[in-house]
C-alpha cells in the first residue's frame, strides 16, 4: 500500500481508530497521518519514503488511543531526508518489531509510555524519545556510526545502548532491569550523560571514548549490580565522573587502560563475589567516605609491576 497524499487524518470522537492494513507492508511517501483522538495502527511493515513525515493522534488521544507499528519500521535513508515524528497526546508509542532509521531521524514524543521491543538500528541517523512516563527499552539501540541517542526515563531491560562515535543521553531516571547492560560509543569519540538517577539491581558496563558523567544518585534506590561479578566495568577510554553518592551491590572494575575515575560522593560497595580493582592509572575521591565490604584495590597494573 502506497500512501502519497499530503495529508491523511481522522477526525471526531475517541473511537474513531485509523487502522493500515496491507499484507505486504505500507510505504508513506511523504505523508502526514493526524487521528485528532482515536488510535493509529500499522499492522504491516512500514517504510518511510521521500519526505518528513508527522504522525500524531492530537492531544485527546487518551490512554488506549496508542499509535502502533506492530511490525518493522524503516525510514528509507537514500538522502537523510525520511525523518519520522511521532506525536502521542495523552497515550503510548508501541514498536513491535525492529526499527531501522538508516541516516534519517526518529523523534518520539509520547505522554504516556514509550515501548521499544525488538530493537532499534541505523547508522548516522539521530534518536530522540522523550516521555512524561516510562521509555522501555527491551531491545538493542545500535548505531553503526555517529548518530546520537536520547532517551527519557528509560528502563532498559538487559540490552545494549550503542553508538560508533555518537553521543548518548538518558535525560530521565534510569532503571536497569531483569539483565545486564552495556553502553558504548566505539573508540573514536561520543560523550554519554546520565542527568538523572540511575538504579537498579542489574550489572552495568561502560565503553565510552568520551566523558561519562553521571549528574544523579547512582544505586540509591536500588544498588547497582546482582551481585555477581562486576557490578560497574569500566572499559572507557575516556574520563568517567560519578558526580553524587553510588551504590553497588559488588564490587568496581576498571580497566588498565581505562581513563580517570571521580568519585566526588559517598562510595559504599557491598561485598557480592566481585572485590573492586581500580586499576586504572587515575582515580581521584573528592572528598567523601569510601565504603567496601570487600577488597579494594587502586592503581595501574602497568606502573605497580615489578621494576
């Protein structure tokens, strides 16, 4: 099904649902699609051709009213002009099956959840979600080249969040849930923030070649890690800064070619099965109370060998 109009929109009462139905997937060719208060639903492959497209169900959507790609989406990506707007007043976001942003830009607004489920690919493309909820995050973000991410109350479920040189920001609370996490931005370049809070009782790696900087609480609500093994592994090459108190549930670990380690909060590491290994040629304590329940150990295995 080719969709070329200019505009398609329903208008009326909350019940009045625009439902794509097409065996063989749906091309928008440049196409805004507008519900002013009813669901948007795509049972079909979706591919983004052409032009922007703006596709929102107004602010009287409601709770129910969600827009739905229940299959994979692709923005198409030939000129980095198929950038995708998506607009949920008052309800949820849902992608069902894998994204594909290419080179071109996915910016989600929703006011209620944001539910990523296979995962989520592209190359120079740019990611943006913003919520007043919940981001889920169940499957992989991985971009292959310097694209960016941004993600809004996220709560990644043991998946990985990636880049190759693109920055990376969690501008909301972060909840690591049910597996292990790793963040990175490849070798070359990419900064990755996390401004607010982050928790939960899942292992966290970073490989990050440009500052890390976490402006929130780390493990106040729920220490950081399960308890077995590292609970934080630090690869970066850049520098990585834990701006306010950090909890974990084992120890830290860092590797020998990791760049400087701040901590500039209260530190309290339970004892899990993992001790801490700093070993890393630079870790500066900015004042605060250094708590282990384990063994801790500071230095660069380069510099404290024999000779």
């Amino acid at each position: 099904m080719l969709l070329a109009w200019s505009r398609l929109q329903t208008m009326g009462r909350p019940s009045n649902a625009l439902t794509v139905e097409a065996d063989a997937g749906t091309t928008i060719d440049g196409v805004d699609i507008t519900s002013d208060a009813g669901p948007i639903s795509f049972t079909g492959n979706v591919t983004v051709t052409t032009g922007a497209v703006v596709i929102s169900n107004g602010v009287a959507g409601g709770a129910g009213a969600n827009i739905t790609f229940n299959n994979d989406l692709t923005l198409d990506g030939t000129d980095d002009g198929q950038d995708l707007t998506i607009i949920a007043g008052g309800s949820d976001v849902v992608f069902t099956g894998a994204v594909q942003i290419n080179t071109s830009d996915i910016i989600v607004a929703s006011s209620r959840f944001t539910q990523l489920t296979t995962g989520l690919g592209g190359t120079i493309g740019n990611v943006n979600f913003t919520t007043t909820n919940r981001t889920d995050v169940d499957g992989a973000i991985a971009l292959t080249g310097a694209g960016t991410v941004t993600l809004d109350a996220a709560t990644i479920s043991g998946v990985n969040v990636s880049t190759s040189g693109g920055n990376i920001e969690f501008s909301g609370a972060v909840e690591l849930d049910t597996g292990a996490v790793a963040i990175a931005t490849g070798a070359v370049a990419g900064n990755v923030q996390f401004l607010s809070t982050v928790s939960g009782g899942q292992n966290l790696a970073l490989t990050v070649a440009g500052l890390t900087d976490f402006q929130g609480t780390v493990g106040a609500a729920a220490a950081i890690g399960d308890g077995t093994g590292a609970a934080i592994t630090i690869n970066s090459t850049g520098a990585t800064e834990f701006d306010l108190t950090l909890a974990t549930a084992s120890g830290i670990a860092s590797d020998n070619g990791a760049g400087a380690i701040t901590f500039r909060g209260d530190v309290t590491i339970a004892a899990g099965d993992t001790a801490t290994t700093l070993i890393n040629a630079v870790t500066n304590l900015d004042g605060l109370t250094f708590t282990s329940a384990g063994d801790v150990t500071f230095g660069n295995a380069a510099r404290n060998g024999p000779g």
